[in-house]
C-alpha cells in the first residue's frame, strides 16, 4: 500500500498543533503520576500552614510602674520621682486612690487599678 507522503505530514501537523493547543494543554501547577521502577509515585503539595499571629509583648514590670506612678501623678495622689520604683510613697498613693475610688485597698498594683487608671 502506497501512502501520500504530504498527506501524512499534513495529518500529523494538524495532530500535534491540536495536542499542543492551549485547548489541551494541563493546568501549570498539575504533576502526574509517575512511574519510579514497581511503584507509581504521586507528587504531593506541600500543605500551607496556618500563620497564628504573635502575642504582643508583655509590659515590663518596669514599664508598668513608670505608667501608674505617671497616672498617679496627674490626678494628685503621687508627689515623688517618676522612677519605676514602687517604694512607700508610691503604695502610699496608690493605697489613697483606692480608697476614694471604692477598691480593696491592698497598696498594689493590680488589673483593677490599671484599668481604672486607663493603663
């Protein structure tokens, strides 16, 4: 059987222009399967893992201190160094405030305190 030459190349150009078309190209993230000897290996993607947003840092002690003997002083209950120290004359001031400002009266720094002074 004799076969037309031109007709064969015309077919097989029209072949691989409609395998190669955008029509039947694969998505560009997909990856078969493939053989590796016995076995058929199937490419796994990489799970994203979740990103847990990071605690803001804790105020220092320091910082703290600094923030309520600052308060105090604004409304008149602490007359001393802004220093960070919370000595006598700071658990002084802060004692007075929570008396007038109906707390326990303990002469410490607490979540009462500090969100009652907005710090």
């Amino acid at each position: 059987m004799k076969t037309n030459s031109s007709a064969v190349k015309i077919v097989a150009s029209v072949l691989l222009a409609s395998v190669c078309s955008p029509v039947f190209a694969l998505p560009p993230r997909y990856v078969g399967p493939r053989v590796v000897g016995p076995r058929v290996v199937v490419p796994v993607r990489p799970v994203p893992v979740p990103v847990r947003p990071l605690a803001p840092p804790a105020a220092s002690p320091y910082r703290t201190a600094v923030a309520v003997q600052r308060a105090l002083s604004a409304r008149g209950y602490y007359g001393g160094p802004i220093d960070g120290d919370i000595g006598p004359g700071s658990r002084a001031a802060i004692r007075a405030y929570q008396a007038d400002h109906g707390m326990e009266v303990t002469g410490e720094i607490d979540g009462q305190l500090l969100r009652s002074l907005g710090v």
